[in-house]
C-alpha cells in the first residue's frame, strides 16, 4: 500500500491523500485518439480545497451567521464527492482492505453476495494479483443504455408534455438534432475486479435528494437510472470499466445515518424501499427492460 505524506495532501481532513494518489481513482475516458487521463476531474477539487483554506485563513473575518458568505467557502464540508472519495479510499489503502470490504458489504446485503456463482465477498475483491486487478474510481462515466434510447424516442410522448421540449424531440428523431436521448451517468464511485468482473457501483449522497428527471425523461429517477445503467455491458469503454460484468454487479446507496434513520425525509427513502420490497416497481420505473427477466436475477 502507498504511503502519503502529511506535508502534500490534498486536504487534511476532507481528502487525506496526495494529488499523485488521486489521481489514480479516475478512470480514462476514450476520445478520438485513444484512452487518456480523466485528470480534468481535479479541478473541481482543487476549486472546493482553495475556498475552503481560503476561508479557514480568515476565519475571524466570516461571521457564523452570514450562511449565504460561507456556504460557499465551507462547501466541502457538504459535499458528497469528497465524503465518498475519503471513506472509499481509507477503505481501499487499508492494509486489509479485503476484509475492510468485507465488513462494509456484508452489512449492506448480508453473508454471501446476491450474485450468481459467487459464494463469499472474499471471493468478490480476490485475484491473482489483487494490486493491479482491484479498481476505484470516481465519477466514472457510463453510457445510457441503448434499449432505453430507442425506447425513448417511441414513447416520449408518455414521459414529457412540455411543448419546447416534445419539439426539441421531434427534431431529434427527425435528424435534425445530435442522437442524444440521454447523456452518460455520472457514478459517484465504483470498485471493479477486472479479473472476475465483479463491480459495485455507489450512488453517495450527504444532503442532497435523487434527480428525478432527466431532460427528455420527466419520470426517470436517479436510482432506476443508475440501475438501469449498472444492468448494461461497457465493452466498448477504457480498461478496466470494460471488463465489469453486468450480471455480477451491485448498486449501493450511502447516505447519513440520520437519514437511514429516517427514510421518509427524502424520495430515494421511498423509492429504495420499495424497489427492495417489490421488484415490480423497479421494472416499472425502467420500462426498456420490463420483459428481460434475466436482467433482474441480482435485484430480486
């Protein structure tokens, strides 16, 4: 495991690693000459770092109840992005990471993983070469699935009502537009073992509620697309977002205990409940794979 120095982390309590550590959790993304560096991600980072030492170095000047002036520059206290980014990878640098995994994954869906010929968690993180072949990465983009773009273009009618926007549509299905239903998700974090194709991928949030639309789509919630994302092969995608297997990946939901606690207080507290109790709901909510009933063997 690698070490980081005190003198050079990227935040001492909110992101407690090096840049050059960092780094490594974001997948490449490929563009027309090939596979290259997500590295454009530091910057928002870096943005929310700066205010907040800008704040911490004139903290006699802000006065506490001014929220509107501080917000800003206290945003990282706040923000999901850092909050998941730290937790994952204290998790992922520990020197029993493995068994680290183990006990956070076993509490969120028990002894043995919801997945077809797996038989332990263990067997989830292990590889012949558990350095090289056990992957983090955050805000990894993954694609829209194709099903549920020519979906779309059949039934907008049934999901938008909106005048500009059936317009906008209507252009789009005729060529007179960019083919593009729905952009990638962005997924706030995911582990894969390229060498068995296992993967988790992990929606985090802190304060914030579930989306529960997208631009063409004024039913589609955060969680079903997420899902319905998780459920899509990414062959096409830079190693090792490639070799994650659909049939053997997971969703999780991280959020603050008092929310767990309390589901109500926000919709994903609904909506996850009910995906868990009754599966139905779910294949509702992700119609382009209502009738693919091998899709859903791991969310039953």
């Amino acid at each position: 495991m690698e070490n980081n120095n005190p003198e050079e982390l990227m935040q001492e309590k909110y992101l407690p690693f090096t840049k050059e550590i960092f780094l490594k959790h974001f997948a490449q993304v490929k563009d027309d000459k090939g596979c290259n560096s997500g590295e454009k991600h530091l910057k928002y980072y870096n943005t929310s770092i700066k205010e907040y030492k800008k704040y911490l170095e004139n903290i006699s000047s802000y006065k506490e109840k001014d929220l509107k002036k501080i917000r800003s520059l206290r945003q990282i206290e706040k923000d999901e992005r850092f909050w998941i980014a730290s937790s994952m990878m204290t998790l992922f640098y520990n020197t029993n990471r493995i068994q680290e995994f183990t006990n956070l994954f076993t509490k969120a869906y028990g002894d043995k993983p919801p997945v077809e010929n797996i038989n332990s968690w263990e067997d989830c993180f292990s590889s012949s070469k558990p350095n090289e072949n056990l992957h983090l990465f955050f805000e990894a983009n993954l694609p829209s699935p194709s099903s549920y773009k020519e979906w779309l273009k059949k039934h907008i009618k049934e999901r938008h009502f909106i005048p500009y926007i059936l317009d906008c549509a209507e252009n789009k299905k005729n060529g007179k537009g960019r083919d593009i239903w729905e952009g990638p998700t962005n997924v706030d974090a995911i582990l894969i073992n390229s060498e068995n194709g296992f993967s988790i991928i992990i929606e985090a949030k802190v304060l914030s509620d579930i989306s529960i639309d997208v631009t063409y789509d004024s039913m589609r919630n955060q969680l079903a697309r997420n899902i319905d994302v998780m459920l899509e092969s990414n062959g096409n995608l830079c190693y090792p977002l490639n070799k994650r297997d659909p049939l053997k990946t997971l969703f999780l939901l991280i959020t603050p205990k008092i929310f767990k606690d309390n589901p109500t207080s926000r919709l994903y507290g609904y909506k996850f409940n009910e995906y868990k109790s009754n599966p139905t709901a779910l294949q509702n909510d992700i119609s382009n794979r209502s009738k693919k009933e091998d899709e859903w063997k791991q969310i039953r």
